[in-house]
C-alpha cells in the first residue's frame, strides 16, 4: 500500500484478536485470519448483511453504543469460534481429524450462527453485570457503616471495580494462551495505525507504531468506570438492594455515554492538550495488549489485506447467492 495523500481520509476500520490470529471488520465484509502449527494462514470470510434497521440505530446518540457493543459481541463470537476451532483441530492426529471434519460438515447451520451470537450477547451482558454488582457488594460490606457520602461511596465503589478489573486481566494476561492473545490484539492496533497514517503495511513498517489505539475497547472499559461513578452519583439510593437495582437500569445509559465519549477522544486526540481525555483507556490497554512478534503482525495485515481486497471485490460486484452465508470451513480454513 503506497502512503495515502495528505488530502484523503482513511476509512475506519476496527477488529478484534482471536486465538493465534486477528478479525478485521469491513464496510461488506468480516475476515479473520488465523496462523495454523504448519504457518500456513486460514481465513474465515463473512459478508456484512445490510441491517436497515440497525443502520438507523448507529445513527441515535447513546443508543448506536449499545446496538454496536451487542452487535460487535454477537459477530465477534463466530470468530473467536472460528480460531478456538482452527487452534483444536492442529492438536488433533490425522484419524480424529477426519472424524472431526465430518462433525463439521453442518456446523455453520442458522441455528448455529444464531446460537453462537446468542451466546456472544449474553456472555457480555453477564460479564458487564457481574463487574457492576460485585464492586456495590465489596464497597457496602466494607465501607457501607463507615460514613453517609453516597458520593464518596460511589467513588470507593469506582475504586473496587478498577482493582477487580486490573487484577482480572494481569491473572489472566499470565497465561500462555492469553499472553498471545494480548500480543495478537496489540498487532491488530499497530496495522490500524499504521493504516490511518497511510503507512505501507509490511512488518518491519508496521512495527514502529504503538500498540495502544485510542479506539480500543480497553478504553471503552476504563470510560465506562469512569462515567459510571459520574452518572450514579447523581441518583441517591435508600439501601443496598435499591443501589444494586439502579446500577442494572442506568447500566445501558453508562455504556451509551462511555461510547460517545470514546467517540469524542478519538477525535480529539492529535490535539495537544485534549489528547490526554483519552490516556486513561490507553495505560488500561498495558495491560491488554503485548508487543507481537513480526509473524504475529503478518498474520493481522494478512487479514487486513484480504478484508480491503474482499471490500473492494464486493463494492463492484455485490454479494452473489453463494455468498449470502459464506464462510469458509471451520477447520481447513
């Protein structure tokens, strides 16, 4: 890719790590590409369905965070299936990977894909309910007779929930698995930067960019911590059990204002002294992301690439019937 003029405007483009690989989201397509044991790179191809209804949606303040959190978490489900499948089947012997092959031969059914997203929403939903409720249990059991300011409680309550979470994601960045993980996520960053700055996507070019990206979810989740001591603090509460129910309804106002202003810091970040509105979901993204190896970022502009090249192939020619639920196989790639 030569460097973009100074004139044009790169696309947006967003994506998500998944086991040994990275999903890039297009305009008309998803594709993810996986890093298999023989280094050969696997991709799993989705069409983007026009949603007339879900456009509409993006376009309402507050509410477009929500719809594209729920519909972001439903998409990216099937693709971290996607490679948890393509990481199992390089541990199988040839005899169980035939047998396997034959299991698969209808995985991707409708009830399947509506499954799976089902399971992506929810897993969200619970996650994000759970990290709500757990810091007002914590924060009452400790603090709850020590003094009457429910400010100052809803800050101590902000203060739990930040630790719960960092001490999540360093035990879990511990992990092998995981630790590639983060370093695939952290690839992913460097080929959108490297992307908006109109940089020629190979390794070596890619790799002088930060792994930290003002857009990332991890600042999505540190913003929603933020604004979530702001917004409850403006809703008094009579006892712990009217606490909890309140942080379950202004739960989807949280998210909705967390999105706007993850918007607004994007936007705001190549000036000088705004720039800083977004630094803290970027120090919580040291914890999430990893410096990848040069494979690690080869696999992420693989995918990046083939997303621009399907993009372009769609734009001429619009999806054919045979696309209409394409995938490619779950295992082969």
């Amino acid at each position: 890719m030569n460097r973009l003029s100074q004139t044009s405007k790169p696309a947006i483009y967003g994506g998500q790590a998944v086991i040994e690989g990275v999903m890039f989201g297009g305009k008309r397509v998803n594709v993810t590409a996986v890093r298999r044991k023989n280094g050969e790179i696997t991709y799993l191809e989705v069409p983007r369905k026009e949603q007339p209804l879900l456009s509409k949606l993006r376009k309402i303040p507050l509410l477009r965070g929500i719809v594209s959190i729920i519909d972001s978490s439903a998409k990216g489900t099937r693709h971290l299936n996607y490679s948890a499948d393509a990481y199992a089947d390089d541990e199988l012997d040839p005899e169980e990977r035939a047998e396997q092959k034959a299991k698969e031969e209808s995985k991707w059914s409708l009830s399947m894909i509506i499954g799976v997203a089902a399971v992506g929403i929810l897993s969200f939903l619970f996650g994000k309910i759970v990290l709500t409720l757990v810091p007002v249990m914590v924060e009452e059991f400790i603090f709850g007779s020590l003094f009457t300011s429910q400010v100052l409680h809803n800050l101590l309550e902000g203060v739990i929930k930040l630790i719960l979470l960092l001490a999540y994601l360093w035990g879990i960045s511990q992990t092998p698995l995981i630790k590639r993980l983060f370093q695939y996520h952290g690839a992913e960053h460097k080929v959108i930067s490297a992307y908006e700055a109109g940089e020629e996507l190979t390794p070596d070019k890619v790799q002088k960019y930060s792994r930290l990206h003002y857009r990332c979810g991890s600042s999505f989740i540190m913003l929603t911590v933020i604004i979530g001591v702001i917004v409850y603090s403006l809703f008094p509460y009579d006892n712990i059990w009217e606490r909890m129910g309140q942080r379950i309804l202004l739960l989807p106002l949280v998210l909705g204002l967390s999105f706007e202003l993850l918007r607004i810091t994007n936007a705001l970040r190549d000036i000088p002294v705004l720039r800083y509105l977004g630094y803290p979901g970027l120090w919580l993204q040291l914890l999430t992301t990893k410096e990848p190896s040069n494979d690690q970022v080869e696999v992420s502009i693989a995918s990046f690439k083939r997303m621009l090249a399907l993009d372009a192939e769609l734009e001429k020619n619009p999806v054919q019937e045979q696309w209409s639920s394409s995938s490619l196989d779950p295992v082969k790639g």
